[in-house]
C-alpha cells in the first residue's frame, strides 16, 4: 500500500465527521466581531461534534484571544480547530515498537465484544510482518468460539502461527504456551486475543491476573503492552470504556477502529485530550493494511476538513 492510497482512505474515514463539524457549525458566522452569545455557540456545535468539551473550550479561548473583530468564517474556524486538534493528538500519536528483550514481547490486546478487536490483531500482526517481525498469534479469548475460530482464519490468511486451544479452556494456560513456543522461536511479537466480558468485570480481572501471574514466571516484565480497542461508533460510550478497562486491566495504549463508519470520528480527540493515552494506530477500513500509525497534523486536518476546502 502506497503512502497516497493511505492518505485518501483517512480523508475517506474522517469524512462523515467533518461533514458533521460542518453542518453543527453551519449558520453561526457573521461579519461582526465575535460576542459572547456567538462564541457559547461554537463551543456547543465543537461538543456536538465529539470532540469533547475540553477541546471546544481550547477553541473557544483561542477564538476569544484572537477577538475577530471583522468577523469569523467557517474555513478560518475549521483551520482552528485543524490546529488545536493537533496539538492535542501531537503527543499521543506512538506507534507500538517492538523494544523487548529478551523477545517476545507481549501484547494484551482488550476490549469489548464487537469492537474490532480480533480483527485489530490480526492487521497489528500484519504492521510488524511488514516490518520483518516474527508474529505469533495466541486465541485467549476462549469463551467464545466464534472468536478463536475468527483468530485461526485471519493467522493463516496472514501466514502467523497461532496457538489456540477449545472454547471454556485456560487463557493463561495458552499464554504460557506462547511465551515458551516464542521463545524458543525467536518470535519478536506475542499478541494475545483476551475476554472481552465487560460485563463481568470481577471475572475479567481474575482471568488477566492469572495471566499476568503466569507471564510473569516467565517473563517478569510482561505483558509489555496492554492494548485497548475502541470502536469510534460508539462515540462517547468509547470514553467510558477506557475508565473502566484502565482500572481493570491497566491499560497502556489505545487502537480506535472504524472511524470510517461513522460521523463520531472527534471522540478519537476527546480520549486523547481526556486520557492522554498513547494512540498506536487507527483503523478506516476493513482491509489487512488499513490500520496504521497515524500522523496527527494529517488526521486533524482531515476532522476539521480544511484539505476539502483549499487550506493548506
């Protein structure tokens, strides 16, 4: 996949959501300078839009430093908001890297049922695959069937070994078949499907710290990462699925997917201004190679959508 192919899908995925910036700010702009009544509004169309209330807040102040006496027109608020947006994606844009050693490193990867998650891991195997890293699979999320087998199809599309064992079997049992096969593999990168059982949240920390338990005989600074999949769908719901993976299951970083499938695609700001939390990828499509590091100035250009409108 070839650098513009990537970036047309991003404008592509943040599309709805800059239409929806669009049509909440539609109709608030005068030739007057800005009043008070005026900027209240904007801020509200910024929080409609799910980006947050701190964010819209950023703006507002920024709007109100700059005073506009002549007036304020949407391309010149949208490169605003371009430019705010991006300070606040600037220090939470960091891929996942490969640092462990001794290898492998382990990758939890979390989240709740339908979130993209297991499709997620498998298109993370394909990032580092193409960046010459060993990939090993391991199918923890073994109360649901559907589940390991989803993980199987996708480790042999890919061409990743997997270890997976029966619906209602011991996760950590499996991940500690990993860590010992991966080692003595020389795998670089152990990505583990676990529970997505929010619901039963007591059940879901018992089962990750017997597998942080088992790891850490093995292997006492695993897991390395714990990574939460988010789907941008969910909008504000996403945000109150990191406080609560934070605390169960210590989360470390975060994936959002299908930001191509809804207008929501702000909540990605909001968590990052709320949660500070780094952002290893985005996901804007349903292909192996469209989940991608993300460059923060490119994707906050493309929710304010100021590239559709001839700003630089």
């Amino acid at each position: 996949m070839n650098e513009i192919s990537w970036h047309e899908r991003l404008l592509g995925g943040f599309r709805r959501t800059s239409d929806r910036l669009g049509e909440n700010i539609s109709g608030l702009f005068g030739k007057a300078a800005l009043d008070e009544a005026t900027l209240d509004a904007i801020e509200e169309a910024l929080i409609a839009s799910d980006l947050g209330p701190a964010t819209a807040a950023r703006v507002r102040d920024r709007l109100a430093e700059e005073r506009f006496e002549l007036g304020l027109d949407e391309p010149r608020l949208r490169e605003i908001v371009a430019q705010e947006v991006a300070k606040i994606l600037s220090p939470v844009a960091k891929p996942l890297e490969i640092e462990a050693f001794p290898r492998p490193q382990v990758i939890l990867v979390i989240g709740v049922n339908g979130s993209g998650k297991t499709t997620t891991i498998a298109k993370l195997a394909h990032l580092f695959q193409e960046q010459d890293y060993g990939v090993m699979l391991v199918a923890g999320d073994t109360f649901r069937a559907a589940a390991i087998g989803q993980l199987k199809v996708w480790a042999d599309r890919i061409g990743v070994p997997i270890i997976s064992g029966k619906e209602g079997g011991d996760a950590a049992s499996l991940v500690f078949e990993g860590v010992k096969r991966g080692t003595a593999e020389g795998i670089d990168v152990l990505i583990v499907d676990t529970a997505g059982r929010l619901q039963n949240k007591a059940g879901l920390m018992d089962e990750l710290a017997k597998i942080r338990r088992v790891l850490g005989r093995l292997n006492p600074a695993a897991p390395h990462d714990v990574v939460l999949v988010l789907d941008a769908t969910t909008g504000q719901n996403a945000l109150s699925q990191i406080e609560v993976f934070k605390e169960v299951a210590g989360v470390t970083g975060l994936v959002m997917t299908k930001l191509d499938g809804t207008a929501r695609g702000g909540v990605l700001v909001a968590a990052a201004e709320k949660y500070g939390l780094p952002i290893h990828a985005i996901g804007v499509g349903e292909a192996v190679d469209d989940l991608r590091p993300f460059d923060p100035s490119e994707v906050a250009r493309a929710i304010a959508g100021v590239e559709r409108i001839g700003m630089k």
